[in-house]
C-alpha cells in the first residue's frame, strides 16, 4: 500500500512547508542564547511528520514559529509559498494541556463552535456543523455538557474538533497525548491518522515517544540539542492503516527504533 509521503512524492508539488535557515535566539551579547540553529526542512503537501528530541531541543519552539506565534530571529518559513509572519486559520495548533486550551464556561458543543463564530457563520449552522465533528470524534452525547465533566480524553477530543472546524491545511500538534493513559492515547493515535489521511491535512506532530513517532509517522525528523538542530531525517516505510499490535511487532518499525534511541542517545 503506497504510504501517504509516497503519494505526495509521486504528484511532484512543491512542499507544503517550507524551512529555511531558520534560528531563534534570545537575549543579547554574551547572554545571547541559541535555541534554534539553521533549520533548513520540507514539508510535503498531506505528509504527516513526526519531530522527536531530547528535552531542551527547540521542539515547541519549532512548532510556535511555524504557527507564526513567534518570528525568527533570522530565516524564513513559507507555507504554500507565502511567507509565515503571524498565525493563520489554516495553521492550527493543538496543545498539550487541553484543560487550558478549552473555554470551562462554554458547553464542548461551544467550545467547537467557537472557530466558527468569527467567520460569521450563523448560530444555528454553528451548532449542526460543530455536532457533526463531534460525531467524527465519538462525542455527539457529551455536547451538552462542560469541559469540567469530561475525562482527559474527550477533552482533547474536544480540542481536536475545535481545530478540525477551522479546516486547516496545516494542524501542528504539540505532544498532545503526552497526559493520557495508554489505552486512551492509542484510540486518539488512530483517530488522528484517519482524519489526517482522509481530508489530506499536513501534519506535524511534536514528541518524545519514540514509537508514538514511527507509529504515526510517514517521516520522522530528530532534532539535536544546544542548539536545536536537524539530526537527521528518516522514511517510515510502513503501510497504511496501521495497527496497534502488528506495526508494532513488524520488523521495519523495531529497526527504526532501534536506530532512532540509537541516535537520540548519541546526542
């Protein structure tokens, strides 16, 4: 089964993402500190990118600059070859701490809605098109009810839905099953990649799982530590859908990571 890098690949578009030389730094003079250095990486259209690195690495504050939350302190970053200069609807952030990312006065079916509401879109259709992503996301019951009365993982359910209405080409996600028990993250693994591969959406998804990595992958990137820097790039050559107990157990994903704690360990 083609892989879904491999079909971007074979259409021949120019990448969806584009990073070149890319650094951030803070501070001035002899207390200047280097977090990012030279990032230079493509992204291609509908490609879902795992980044992994130690902690301290420049992740999050990779992802905070493609999200255009914060400029670099030198390179440039197009998306769809436009310059990134600040936030846009079509590049979504999901973060990890979903209980601060959801508005608790505000019913979930709300708290969807509340992407739609600055684009006018009228209460009534707010409603019916935040109960259908609900749906998709196994919440249609739990609507009426606030973020408070949730588990941890409806809500970031919930906060996944609120990014898939604003139909972004672009969802950056930042180690957001990190909090969950396992049985949890595994279901919201496999929801991710389905909805990603069925409305084509570029990813990139933050994380320090290594197997969360591969597993979802179609690529994944390792960045090096003081400073933050591109380690190296690797091809996830596993068929897809994948599957919580073959793929993992399937030789390909046990050589990648094997070489990937490998070189994590080196740096």
């Amino acid at each position: 089964m083609q892989s879904r890098s491999d079909a971007s690949a074979t259409t021949a578009k120019p990448p969806a993402l584009r990073m070149r030389n890319l650094s951030l730094s803070y501070g001035v003079g002899p207390s200047r500190k280097l977090i990012l250095d030279a990032i230079d990486l493509d992204v291609a259209e509908g490609e879902f990118l795992s980044i992994i690195g130690p902690s301290g690495c420049g992740k999050t504050t990779l992802l905070r600059l493609l999200a255009g939350l914060v400029p670099p302190s030198a390179g440039e970053i197009f998306f769809h070859e436009q310059p990134v200069t600040g936030p846009s609807r079509s590049r979504v952030i999901v973060f990890q701490d979903y209980g601060r990312a959801l508005l608790p006065w505000r019913k979930v079916w709300a708290n969807v809605a509340l992407a739609l509401e600055s684009r006018g879109i009228a209460r009534a259709e707010r409603r019916d098109r935040a109960y259908a992503l609900l749906e998709r996301m196994g919440l249609t019951a739990v609507g009426d009810y606030f973020p408070g009365q949730l588990s941890g993982g409806m809500q970031q359910r919930v906060q996944i839905a609120r990014a898939l209405a604003l139909e972004p080409q672009l969802l950056l996600m930042d180690e957001p099953f990190g909090a969950l028990d396992a049985m949890t993250r595994q279901a919201l693994q496999d929801e991710i990649a389905r909805l990603a591969l069925e409305q084509q959406i570029t990813v990139v998804f933050i994380t320090h799982d290594l197997e969360e990595a591969i597993y979802l992958g179609d690529r994944v990137v390792a960045l090096a530590a003081n400073p933050g820097r591109v380690a190296s790039s690797s091809e996830v050559d596993l068929p897809r859908p994948r599957n919580q107990l073959t793929t993992r157990e399937d030789p390909r994903f046990l050589a990648h990571r094997h070489r990937l704690f490998g070189l994590l360990m080196d740096h």
